[in-house]
C-alpha cells in the first residue's frame, strides 16, 4: 500500500520504520529540511520536503493510489487539517495524532467525520491506558485481550527459581486452556514447542481462555500485596492523564515534579490525588513523603537516565515494582537488565497503535505488539477461501515462525492441539515474529 505519513519526529520515523517492514510504499512529508537530511540514510522511504496539509503538495505525491495518510506532526491543527485535505483529495482513510483530550470524548465523533478523521491518536492516553491496564493486573507485565474478551495474552517474569524451570514444556501441567506462545530470553525472542524450557528471569508469554489465564497468576506472585498505592514522578501529559484514570479506578496517588506550573495545573483537574513540587531525585524528599510504603512507582519524565535513577532509588527504598518511561527504545533491554519491572516506550506503543488500522480489515480483527516489538498477537477471522479452513493444525505449514495459540468459535474458547481442526468464521489468535506477520496475513488471503 502506498501510505503517506505527515510529519518525520520520533513517532513518525517508529510509524515509518513499522510500514516499510511491512513492504509498504511509505512518503515521509516533512517541513524541516534538518530532519529531512537526517532520514536520508536510515529509511528505505521517499522523502518530500514541505507542509503536509498542502493540497497541491499531496496532488503532487500522487493521491490517486494512495491508501493512507497518517499525520503525526507536534500541531494537531496540522494534522486535523492534512487529513481533511487528504480525504477531500480522495485519499480513503486517515490518521491524526492529537494531544488535545477534548477531541478524544464521545460527543465529538461528528466532528472528528466532519474533519475528514477516521482515527484520532492520542500517545499519551494510549501510554497512560496501557499502564493502567498493566497495575490492574499485578503479577503481569502486559495484558491484551482478544476475541471480545475471551481470550486474554499475559506476560510475566520467572522471578524467582520455581519448579517449572527447566523442564521441557511438554512435562509441564499448565491449566487447562492455557498454551506458552513466547519465551523472551536476554533480548532474544522464542516460538516455542514441547522442548522448550522456561529458565530464571524469562518473560514467558500465555495465550488461552482469559478464565484460565487467571490461574496462572497464582505462580508469579511473588507478594500477594494488592497494587493500591501509586507513585507517579513526572506531572506532563502522561502523569496528568494516568492520574486521572487511577484516581478513577480507585487507586491512592501521589505525584511528584519540580515544575510549579504543571504541579497547579494537574492539582485543578484531580480530587483526591496529592500533587507534590519537588526533585524526585531527591532521597530526603522521597523518604518524606513515604515513598517506600507504596506499591509502585512510575516515572514519566522526559529524561530516561532521570527515570532510571529514580526507579533505582525507589527500589533501594524498597518500593517492590518500578515502571519506567523511555524516549529510546534501545534502552529497554538495558534498563530490565538492571532490576527495572517494566520499561516502555510511548512512541512504540503508538506506532502499534497505528499500525493496527493499517492493517486491520475484514479479516484482521486485532494485532498487539510486544517487548519493543520483538513479537507480535494477531487476531484474524477465517473465511471460506482462507487455505487454513478444514484443515487439521498438524498438517498447516504456516510461513515462518508464527504459533495458533487460541480459536474462539461462536462463545467456545479452544486451546488448540494439533488434531484441531479449523472452520469458517473462526477467529484465531497468532503468536508470531514482527518480520513473519505480513507474510502470514497474505498466505491467509490465499484462496
């Protein structure tokens, strides 16, 4: 497909960099030329210096085989209009990021088809959701649902020496409903089979009926201490949001940052939440405000190194689960190897996000991405043509590394073996490589 994307910072180059993996035809429009000269030698993309919400620009790209216009620019007035623009010029479908929340309620679906929008991206909601949806969930590091509800992935962390380590997965009793779909051992991402062994300080994915999945948090438990008490350092974007959001699910937060304004500001849109101005790096202050007594802490300023120091003087304190924000992906094994919980990267989390409706139709329900992108979920519907349909598992030869970890027919969930056999209209959920999924979805389509 040819896509356009409008605007070349960090989250355009991660949503590039995504779609030219995918084998798509990708235009990077972009009004500074420093960071035009800077794409030259790292994207395989066309680059085209100046404003994306050109309509002569855009005529001059050639609109009429263009399948996406994606504007991710730091204007959301910008991007609004480039896909106004870009729907006028009959350009079918379109992306804008937007800071701005008023936008994201439900009252506003109207004028977001006014503008031309199919989607409004909102990086730091997205960020502030997924970590909500990751504390409500403990024992957990990522959680994605599939299938409406019925069928739940979880990741979590060998902690500790149990006895499931180093046994071949095949000996293992796991929960009925439950299959391994990923093993990530020191950066390097696993599709396992009966073989396979889970060692000390694995990231061991689980895919099967979200009723089952349950039961597997009893293994990771390494405290059964409830997550009620936050501590959120860094009060931007993201820290006003998840404030908010935890405040609304029940939670007891306390935030702190060294800027008075943006202190004032969050401390006018909670109730409940104590909004400190302080260092965060200061162990005085910390230690002052108990930061030791509570559950987690999450730090959410711009600087990763900042991030990482905090998180570390929480653990010292003895804070039992760190979750650290950073602006380079390529931190993230780094900081996990030095005792961080969970590391994310919010540009990656959006460019997930958007790369799920680039590929998402009729077929394609849902794709989730995992640890940086080292593994991706995907959730795709059978129909009558697909090659896969009245065919046992065991004698399907599936392009490269990819598991069929659940198949969700009607309101049955199956663990699937290799007798299974798979049926029109079913909805099966893949694990598989980030680099094999364009070729599985395509095989897919074969009739």
């Amino acid at each position: 497909m040819k896509i356009i994307v409008v605007g070349a910072g960090k989250v355009g180059y991660s949503v590039a960099d995504r779609l030219v993996k995918d084998e798509h035809d990708v235009y990077i429009v972009e009004k500074s030329a420093e960071r035009i000269k800077n794409l030259e030698n790292n994207l395989d993309v066309s680059l085209v210096n100046g404003n994306g919400s050109s309509l002569r620009l855009l005529q001059e790209i050639g609109m009429d085989d263009v399948g996406m216009l994606i504007a991710v620019t730091d204007s959301d007035e910008v991007n609004m209009l480039a896909c106004t623009v870009a729907k006028l010029g009959g350009i079918p479908r379109t992306i804008a990021r937007v800071r701005d929340n008023d936008y994201l309620k439900a009252g506003n679906r109207e004028l977001q088809e006014k503008l031309g929008v199919d989607l409004f991206i909102n990086p730091e909601m997205v960020t502030a959701q997924e970590i909500l949806q990751v504390l409500q969930t403990p024992a957990a590091l990522d959680v994605e649902d599939f299938a409406r509800g019925a069928v739940r992935l979880m990741e979590f962390k060998i902690r500790e020496h149990l006895d499931v380590c180093g046994r071949p997965l095949r000996d293992i009793e796991f929960p009925k409903g439950v299959l391994v779909v990923g093993i990530l051992r020191e950066g390097e991402m696993i599709i396992p089979h009966g073989e396979s062994t889970l060692e000390y300080m694995d990231s061991v994915f689980f895919l099967g009926a979200t009723a089952a999945i349950s039961e597997v948090e009893g293994w990771f438990h390494v405290s059964q201490r409830p997550t009620k008490n936050v501590v959120i350092i860094g009060a931007g974007l993201i820290g006003r949001n998840l404030t908010r959001l935890l405040e609304e699910a029940g939670y007891y937060v306390k935030v702190i940052d060294k800027n008075m304004e943006r202190c004032e500001l969050l401390a006018t849109q909670v109730n409940k939440s104590m909004v400190i101005c302080g260092d965060g790096t200061d162990m005085s202050l910390l230690e002052a405000e108990e930061v030791a007594d509570s559950d987690v802490i999450i730090c959410l300023t711009d600087d990763d190194k900042l991030n990482l120091l905090v998180a570390l003087l929480a653990k010292h304190l003895g804070v039992p689960k760190t979750i650290v924000r950073v602006g380079r992906p390529e931190y993230i094994t780094l900081m996990e190897q030095v005792g961080i919980d969970i590391v994310f990267s919010p540009r990656l989390l959006t460019s997930g996000e958007i790369l799920r409706m680039v590929r998402t139709g009729e077929d394609v329900v849902r794709i989730s991405t995992f640890e940086g992108s080292k593994a991706e979920a995907v959730e795709v519907v059978l129909t009558s043509i697909s090659p896969l349909v009245g065919k046992a598992l065991k004698d399907i030869r599936l392009p490269g590394k990819a598991l069929v970890g659940a198949v969700v027919r009607g309101d049955t969930t199956i663990v699937p073996t290799g007798s299974t056999i798979l049926y029109d209209n079913d909805h099966i959920v893949f694990f598989s490589l980030p680099e094999h999924v364009n070729k599985l979805l395509t095989y897919l389509k074969q009739g």
